[in-house]
C-alpha cells in the first residue's frame, strides 16, 4: 500500500478516481477529491490536476466534514 504526503503531484496518485461536485461552477472550477487505497483523502483544484494535492487521514476529513455539515465554513464563500 502506498501512502502519499501533502504536495504530492496529483496526477502521480495511482488509481485515483477523482470527483468533482455538481455544484462546480459553470467552467467546472471546483475541489476534487479522491479516496486512497490507504483509507485518507485527497484534494486538489479541478484547474490544476497535475498540481499539488493535499492528503488527510480518514479522522482529519471526519472531522472537516462534520464541521462543514455544521456551517462552521460558511463564512468563507462570502
């Protein structure tokens, strides 16, 4: 099992099905995000998919998540 570290290229993550929510903008800028074999997450910017990406472990996206659910971020698209 191979396991990734933030910065990583993201198109070097092997097998990363990447998914993109359907509420991107028009041109398709958005997150997408990718399960690792490993069980952690990544993230990278839909405009940048060779770029870097970020990887949590399954608590550290457990946590955004639930955060997110509660509006704790709401205030950063505004």
């Amino acid at each position: 099992m191979v396991h990734y570290g933030n910065g990583v290229a993201a198109d070097s993550i092997e097998a990363a099905a990447w998914v993109k929510a359907e509420a991107s903008d028009p041109v398709g800028n958005c997150v997408e995000i990718a399960r690792l074999d490993g069980g952690e997450v990544a993230f990278r910017n839909s405009r940048f998919p060779g770029g870097p990406a970020l990887v949590f472990t399954r608590s550290e996206m457990a946590a955004f998540l639930d955060g997110a659910r509660k509006g704790e971020f709401d205030r950063m698209t505004v």
